[in-house]
C-alpha cells in the first residue's frame, strides 16, 4: 500500500511543479498582470498538475494548460507560453509517474464480476493475483 509519507510526496511533487510553471509563467509579466489573472493562471497550473496524478489517462495534458492559459496572454506571447508548458508538463508527468498514484485499485474484475480492490504491483495497472493479465494484454 501507499503510505501517507509517499501519497504526500505526490501532492507537494505536484504543488512544486504548479508554482514552478506558475512562476515561470507569470515573473517576466509581473507588473503587467492583474492579480485576480495571476490567481487564474495559478489555478490552471493546479488544476493540470492533479488531473496529470490523479488521471492515468489524462490525454494531452501540455495543449489541455495550454487552452487553459491561452486567453490571459496576449497574442504575440502564446508561442512562448506554449513552449514554456510543453517543456515544464513535460517534465512534471516524468515526475509525477514515478509516484504512487492517490486511488490506486486494481484494474481487474474479480470472479464474482466486481472490481479487484486490491493495490496494484508498482509498475503495473493489476494486483499481484491479477498481474497475469496484463502480460495479456502486451502479448494481444
Ligand atoms: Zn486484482
């Protein structure tokens, strides 16, 4: 199981990687930017960094903060925002794969057709009683 030492070491991984795209967003435009705009910028920064630990699917999370931000920057700075996201979400799924997920179950089904509860192999999507089927599914 995840102890509450590790589920903490995603929040604050998580939280450090918002304020470090955050900063980087929002300190070259700092005294041409409303608070209330910095606040939303923050919030989307945020808001992306958990869907990317809470989501294993989460598609396309650097266009997903991209879209968010857009319309708080002007035009001819949307190329280096978008750069400036690419490469930190970039860096922050590497991160954030790495650590244990908060909801982590089992993928599988059990006989009796409802969800295996039980906590993945690290590395895997399935329980140690079902990690059989996950070799299936690579080899199909
Ligand atoms: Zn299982």
């Amino acid at each position: 199981m995840a102890s509450p030492e590790q589920l903490d070491a995603l929040e604050q991984a998580a939280n450090a990687m918002s304020r470090a795209i955050y900063r980087r967003l929002t300190e070259p435009l700092a005294d041409r930017m409303e608070s209330r705009t910095r606040q939303r910028v923050l919030d989307a920064c945020e808001l992306t960094m958990r869907r990317i630990s809470d989501e294993p699917n989460f598609a396309r999370p650097s266009r997903f903060l991209f879209e968010e931000l857009r319309p708080y920057f002007p035009l001819y700075e949307q190329l280096w925002v978008r750069t400036v996201v690419d490469r930190h979400v970039t860096i922050a799924c590497e991160i954030l794969s790495r650590l244990p997920r908060q909801r982590s179950e089992c993928g599988a089904f059990t006989r009796a057709g409802e969800s295996c509860r039980r906590e993945p192999v690290a590395g895997s999507e399935f329980c140690p009683s079902h990690r059989h089927l996950e070799k299936m599914d690579s080899v199909g």
